[in-house]
C-alpha cells in the first residue's frame, strides 16, 4: 500500500503520526511510505532520520495526500486539507466529529473512508488510541493547572501540596478514567487533597483501591457537584461519552460560587467540553477568565510535549497501521472488532451512529460495507 504522512499544521502541532521506526517497519513488509518534507522535525526526528529507515520525502502537503493511498494523521484534517483528501482514500487520524459539524459534512462530501482513532474500542469497550494522548493529557493537566493557580498568571496564588503548617490545594476531578486516573496521581504525588467523581461505581471502587491517601472518589452528580466546587481550587475536566458530546457538569450559574483565582483545565474540551464556558484555546493562548475563574481548554494538550506523545502515540497505532496496510481497511476491520468500531465514515457515508445523530445527518450501519 502507498501511505502518505502530512505535516501537522494545526496550531503548534508537532506531533507525527510515523516515527521512522514505524516508517521502517511498514517498508520492511513492502508498503511505500511517503513523508512530507519536514513532518518529523517538530517531533525530532529529521527527514535523513525516515529516509534511512526506507521512507521516501515528498517536498508538499499536496504532493503527500495526491500519492496515498492511506493517510496516517494526528490531528483532524483542518480546511485547507479538505480539498486534498481524495475519494476512497482511507484517513487514519483523530477526528472527533461529533463536535465538528464542517469537518464531518467535508469527509462525507471528500466520499473519503474515515477510520477514527478515538472511536477505535476493543470488546472490553477500553479505547487504546486514545489512551496514551490521555496519559499525557492528564498528567499534564495538572502541571498547566499548578501552574495557572500562580498569582501572576491569574490564579489564586496557593501551591498545589502546600508547605509545612498550610493546607494543601484542593484539586477535584471530573471523571476518573484514563485522563482522571493520571491527573489525580500526579496531583497526589505534589501532595494535593484529591477527590474523583465519576458515575461509575465499579470504577470508583477500583480507584479506591489503588491511590494514595490523599484521593478520595465520590459520585459525580449536580448535586455533589455543586456543593464540592464553591472550595475547589483546580479542576479538571476529565469526562467521556465515546463518540458523543461530553455532558456540562459544570455549568454557567455556578461560575459566581466558586472560588477568585480557581482554574479550570477542562481536557474534554476537544469532546465538546464538560464546563458549560470551556470553549478551545490554543498553546498560544491557552486561557481566559470568567466571573474571576481561569479556564484552560487547549484541545491538542499532548501536542506542547510532541517527543513523548509522538512515541506514546505511534506505540499504539502502528500495529492498526500495518494491519491496515496489509489487508486493507475492509478486511482489517472484519479481522479486528476495534477497526471495526473505529470506522466513522465509508465513502462518503455515516456509518457511526453517534456521529450521524449529533448532527441529524444520515446513518448506514458499517455492515453493509462489511458483507461477503
Ligand atoms: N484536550 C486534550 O488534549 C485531550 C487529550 C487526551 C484526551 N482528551 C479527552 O479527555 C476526555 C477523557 O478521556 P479519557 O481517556 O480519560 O476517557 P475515559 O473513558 O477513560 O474516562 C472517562 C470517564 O468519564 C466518566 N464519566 C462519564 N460520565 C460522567 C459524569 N456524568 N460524571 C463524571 N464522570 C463521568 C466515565 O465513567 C469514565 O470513567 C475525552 O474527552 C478525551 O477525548 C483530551
């Protein structure tokens, strides 16, 4: 198969989606893989660094989506990549389109065939595409979050463990899965009071098992919710509904009952956001307040720390990469249920639900692609 790998041109993206490692894995099984000139410098992995591992450098964006096949991405296709994605060529890549109403209308009028990392969902419903971004993210998280409760940036002034004869900061999580799991152990680790809420009991006894001390769990509902946030000093939004939009747990009344100088980071943003007032930001600039509370809502997190996330994140998609490369995306997604539920749109057509209902757009069940 011909695989092509763009540059990332969303802003202060610097991630890749092939690490020449993956490059030559993939040319090693006789695949051709085609790099944008400069697509692994942000990442530190200069072109001589691919073309060593058997990749060959293509000098443009348009000149790597004209000769793929198959396009390995990080970030979702921005405008102006919509008028290079070819009919019935394959995209593997982030999407989240249920939170992207042009971008979901561009890939179906593309007839492209859209395989969507975060919606690719092993039977034990885990989501191993995404999980390392949310390793990153959430651990992140709480570094930009320390940071932003600093007096000069805005906050309130209070260091996340305290020292000696102060008392910690209190640091509330929004959902305790991947992204809420790593936030709550780095902010235990700097000595934070932590408390997770989440709606899922079976969880929530699991967390209680395994941190520290100092992290406490508790349902997540408007009642708690309410109650907990008028002493919080940093939260996080951490809540997922694979495929839909994230509910507002926190919505625009309750912005006046909390805290001068608390932050929010709210890592769902790129699902919609769980904070009624989190609209994305960039790594340029990444915040802003409301009623004197700090929002940080960057909705490509990982993408500030692009030498780990690029490894984190090639470590999990390769082994799909290659079965995609070697079978093609329709017999690939029969062998493998994830590929299976990681298929969004098929030339042209919806055929993940949630997607279609988010914006009352047309739905086709994947399986009539997948017969015979
Ligand atoms: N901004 C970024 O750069 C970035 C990076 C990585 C991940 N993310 C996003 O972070 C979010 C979380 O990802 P994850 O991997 O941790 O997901 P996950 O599925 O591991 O965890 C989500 C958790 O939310 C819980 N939840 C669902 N409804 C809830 C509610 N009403 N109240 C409280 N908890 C609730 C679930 O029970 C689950 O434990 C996703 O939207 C993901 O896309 C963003």
């Amino acid at each position: 198969m011909i695989i092509g790998v763009p540059k990332e041109i969303k802003n202060n993206e610097n991630r890749v989606a092939l690490t020449p490692a993956g490059a030559q894995e993939l040319v090693k099984r006789g695949h051709t893989v085609y790099i944008q000139h400069t697509a692994g410098e942000g990442s530190g992995f200069p072109d001589e660094l691919y073309v060593s591992a058997g990749a060959q450098i293509l000098p443009s964006i348009e000149d790597t989506y004209g000769a793929a096949e198959m396009i390995i991405k990080v970030k979702e296709p921005i405008e102006s990549e919509y008028k290079l994605i070819k009919e019935g060529q394959l995209l593997f890549t982030y999407f989240h389109f249920a939170s992207h109403e042009p971008l979901t209308r561009a890939m179906v009028e593309s007839k492209a065939t859209c395989l969507a990392y975060e919606t690719v969902e092993r039977p034990d419903r885990s989501l191993p595409l995404l999980i390392p971004m949310s390793e990153v993210a959430g651990r992140m998280a709480i570094q930009k979050g320390a940071n932003y409760l600093e007096k000069p940036l805005g906050g309130k002034g209070i260091l996340l463990g305290g020292v000696p004869g102060t008392l910690p900061a209190k640091v509330i999580i929004l959902g305790g899965g991947i992204v809420g799991t790593h936030a709550a152990a780095m902010a235990a680790g700097l000595g934070a009071d932590v408390i997770i809420m989440d709606v899922n009991l079976q969880r929530m006894r699991y967390l209680n098992e395994i941190m520290p001390a100092n992290v406490k769990t508790m349902m997540s509902n408007e009642y708690n919710i309410r109650k907990m946030i008028t002493n919080a000093d940093l939260i996080v939004g951490a809540v997922l509904i694979p495929g839909a939009k994230a509910p507002h747990l926190i919505t625009r009344d309750m912005l006046p009952t909390m805290q001068n100088g608390a932050v929010l980071v709210d890592v769902a943003v790129d699902q919609g956001g769980c904070i009624e007032t989190c609209k994305p930001t960039t790594h340029q600039d990444p915040t802003y307040v409301i009623d004197g509370v700090v929002h940080y809502c960057v909705a490509n997190m990982p993408g500030a720390v692009p030498y780990t996330s690029t490894l984190a994140l090639t470590n999990a998609t390769l082994p799909y990469a290659i079965l995609l490369a070697e079978k093609g995306w329709k017999q690939a997604a029969l062998d493998l249920p994830e590929l299976k539920t990681g298929l969004n749109i098929i030339n042209g057509e919806i055929v993940y639900e949630a997607v279609a209902q988010a914006f009352d757009l047309p739905f086709v069940p994947v399986e009539k692609y997948l017969q015979d």
